[in-house]
C-alpha cells in the first residue's frame, strides 16, 4: 500500500502554489490623469461645502471668519430662520435680516408647477417624437428641422411673447400661467425621445398592427412601456430644470400663494432691515431646496446616464 501512494504520488508531480500575478506599477500618466480627476472633483464640490459651512455659522462671525474651512460659531439658527421656526425678535439677535419666508408653501408650489410641466411634457412630447420617429407626412423632415432649430433660441427672447400672451388671458399669479410656456413641449424632450423611439424595431408595431391595434393603442400599451427608462430619463431631467427656474416664476407668480421656492429664496435674499443679508438662513434655504433634488438623483442617477447614452445623447 506504501509502494502504491508513492506511485501515484510521483505520478501526480510536486505540488506547486498558484503564480501570484505581479502588481502593475501605475504609469505616470495614470497618476497625472488620476490628480487631475480630484482637483476637478475638489473644484466642483467645494461651493456645495462651503454654503453648507455658511449655514451652519452664525452671520456675527462669518466676517471674522471668513477664511475658516470651519463654521464659525457652529449654530443651526440659518436653518431654523429658513423654516419659519424663529421669531422676527431671535432673527435679529442672531444676526439674521429678519425677513421672513414661508417655506412649507414655496416648497408645495414648486411642487406643484414642476409636476405639472413634468406630465405634461413627458406625455405630449412623447407623443411628438413618436410621431415624429414613425409616422410620414408631407414637410416632417423639414419641421422636425424647425424644431431642433428652435434649441438655438434663448429663453430670453421669447420671455415678452410669453408674458404679454399670459397677461391677456389672466393667467397671472396662477399655477397655469406658470407652467404654460413649458407645459407641452421642448425641442430637447422631443429630441430625446425620437432617438429612443428610432431603436425600436419595426416588426414589434408591424405585429401589433396585424392583431388589430391602432396607432394610438400601439403606443399607449406597447411603445410607451418599452420606453420606461427613456420616459424615467425625461421626467427627472424636467423635474429638476422647472425645479430651479427662477426668472419666469419670479416675472409671472409673484403672489405668495403661487410663488415657488427659487423667488421666494430671491426675496428673502432682497428683504434685508439691516442692510446685510442674512447669508446663514439663505444658504440654509438653499441646502433644504436641493435635498429632494439630491435625494432623486440619488434614487434614479444611474438609470439616468445609462439612458442618455444610450439614446445616442453624448
């Protein structure tokens, strides 16, 4: 038996431990790539820390401390002024301008207007770039041409058009006359979605078609749903920009049961007793605004890069 485990343990070999792959060294230009990666990343992200430094400081030491990487006077009084949680007498013995703002309800009326653009947008122009995509008409060609033309127009330039078309249908201090200029469609949203409806094969509709369903029934059971991500896509990217408009909200809802949150924190930069603003509450605000941005970003961030590049979006 002896004998027998020595044959096949000759016959197996000497047992040799598994080759360790050595380490690449990083070459130069990786680590000159990598540096410049973070400073950019240090360069974009410090504004985000520094008003949230602003914020946690008390307004009577952010001129003696205005070099400080630390808040100075750790106090949470900004955030308190931006909720409405303080007094006008506390306001001002904490330094602030005493202005007031009423949070909760900007925050509802953005809200509001930014999910209305948001259905609106994404069901019309969807609608539009499938027809777009799929359809043959006589000029389609040349008026998708227009539309993408029309990217190249600043808001600016069609702010008095809009205004004096609002005004005239007394549509001023409303939710409606708000989100009219945007609530039906955008040549990015139309461009957006025509490139996701041009991947779709064919055959699908042609399928479709041949069991009896209509255009309109191919795209609200079929179309759409297949499009769940590109629609996801859209619908965060239009939350998000009506979310921080600010001229036209501020020119058109200037009530303060319509006004959104970017005028209000405008006006509660603007009203200022004491000559200076009240930087610890305004950046306070400004913190609490965005959290629900970043929150969503957060939910949905990957499946929105993933979308857009897949859409041919570079």
């Amino acid at each position: 038996m002896t004998m027998t485990m020595d044959a096949s343990d000759q016959q197996m070999g000497p047992v040799t431990s598994p080759r360790r792959r050595p380490r690449r060294r990083p070459k130069t230009s990786d680590i000159v790539l990598w540096t410049l990666v973070a400073i950019l990343l240090i360069l974009t992200l410090f504004p985000f820390y520094w008003s949230l430094r602003t914020a946690l400081s008390s307004n009577r030491s952010l001129p003696t401390n205005s070099t400080s990487l630390l808040p100075g006077e750790f106090s949470i009084g900004g955030f308190e002024r931006a909720l409405g949680l303080a007094s006008t007498e506390e306001s001002l013995a904490a330094g602030g301008s005493g202005a007031e703002i009423n949070f909760l309800q900007a925050l509802m009326n953005s809200a509001i207007v930014a999910t209305m653009v948001t259905v609106g947008q994404v069901l019309c122009c969807s609608m539009a770039a499938y027809a777009f995509a799929r359809l043959r008409f006589p000029g389609r060609d040349k008026l998708f041409f227009v539309v993408l033309t029309s990217l190249m127009i600043p808001p600016i330039f069609t702010l008095l058009p809009n205004f004096i078309f609002v005004q005239q249908r007394g549509w001023l201090n409303t939710y409606h006359g708000i989100a009219a200029p945007t609530l039906l469609m955008t040549p990015f949203a139309i461009f957006f979605m025509r490139q996701f409806f041009l991947t779709i094969p064919h055959e699908i509709e042609e399928a479709a078609s041949i069991d009896g369903a209509g255009r309109f029934r191919t795209f609200f059971r079929i179309v759409l749903p297949m499009s769940a991500s590109s629609v996801t896509t859209l619908a965060v990217l239009t939350f998000i920009t009506q979310w921080n408009d600010y001229l036209w909200p501020k020119l058109v809802g200037q009530d303060e049961s319509v006004r959104v949150l970017t005028a209000s924190l405008g006006n509660f930069r603007s009203q200022t007793p004491q000559g200076t603003p009240d930087w610890s509450g305004l950046m306070a605000a400004t913190w609490v605004s965005i959290i629900p941005i970043i929150i969503l970003l957060l939910l949905v961030g990957k499946r929105l890069v993933d979308s857009i590049q897949f859409s041919g979006i570079k």
